[in-house]
C-alpha cells in the first residue's frame, strides 16, 4: 500500500457517473469534500458527517458506500456514481426521481440524493421489493419532512416501471 504524506496534495483520478475526472487532495480529505468542494459534484450531501443519516450515499465501484465515511484518495481509479448519475440527460430525470416527484417524496430534499442512491442500488439487485423490504432500507436514511410514506410508495411505483423497462430492454435485443 502507498504511503501518503499527510502535508501533500495526490493526484485522483476516476470515473464520476461515467466521465474520466481527477482532482488533487490532501490524505485526509472526506469524498464529500471532494466531490463538492473540487469536482463541483454538489448533489451529495454532508449531513451527519459520522455515516448515519445516510444524506452523502454514492456507490463506488457498484457498491453502496458513505461519502461521509470515505477518503477521497480511496476513490483513486474507481467508478464513482453520484445522484447527478440517476438522470438519463440534463434536461430529463431518471424513473425514479419522476416517480419521487410524481408522489411528492420530497419536501426540503436533504436526504432525497442519498435516499435516492440507495434506492437505485437496490432496485438493480431486487427488482420486486416488498413494502417491508423497502422500509428496512430506508432504516439506514434519516428524512425529518416526509414520514417516509411517500418515499415507500414511489420506491415500489418505480420498482414496478423499473421492471417494465428492463422487460422491454431485454425483448428489444
């Protein structure tokens, strides 16, 4: 493993939703930070700040994982994904933001990018979750507006086009 100085500034590079990006941070640098404060990523979110509320969920390398939690030198040579990767263009939002919205699953919208991480991760492994099943993932998430209700029913609304689409993907080929 290399040994970082602690005074110096590393090279990062990466992939951000896709795109080759780099960047320069000390070792200890948060990937929160990073992500907002040198790439400009700002959809995540720096809540808690010791991985508890879940706000500054990303996946690297596929894996669900708290920006929070994570050293931005870590990142170096990952796939990183960030809310901003959800939606297909810039001008368009993803099934799951438009079924977020079409259920009002957000009211400040603090929490909504992480939430909404997770919940993607999730739906690519678990295509057909129950209420339950959705309920406990979202155990890992605080939100303070919406009692959680409404985040259910877009999740298992999304679920079911998420389902449709991947069917109809699959035919089409």
């Amino acid at each position: 493993m290399t040994r970082l100085q602690s005074g110096e500034r590393h090279r990062i590079r990466f992939k951000l939703n896709g795109a080759a990006v780099h960047g320069e941070a000390e070792p200890r640098m948060l990937l929160t930070d990073f992500l907002r404060q040198q790439i400009g990523a700002t959809g995540t979110h720096v809540g808690c700040e010791h991985g508890v509320c879940g706000a500054c969920t990303v996946t690297v390398d596929g894996m669900i994982a708290r920006a929070c939690l994570t050293l931005a030198v870590q990142i170096d040579g990952s796939d990183v994904r960030t809310v901003e990767g959800l939606a297909p263009a810039p001008d368009r939002l993803g099934i799951l933001q438009e079924a977020f919205k079409r259920h009002h699953a957000l009211q400040c919208g603090f929490c909504t990018a992480g939430i909404l991480m997770s919940l993607d991760h999730y739906l690519r492994e678990r295509p057909n979750p129950t209420e339950a099943e959705i309920r406990d993932l979202l155990s890992g998430h605080l939100c303070r507006c919406t009692g959680y209700t409404p985040i259910v029913h877009a999740a298992l609304d999304a679920a079911g086009l998420l389902a449709n689409h991947h069917h109809a993907e699959k035919t089409d080929v």
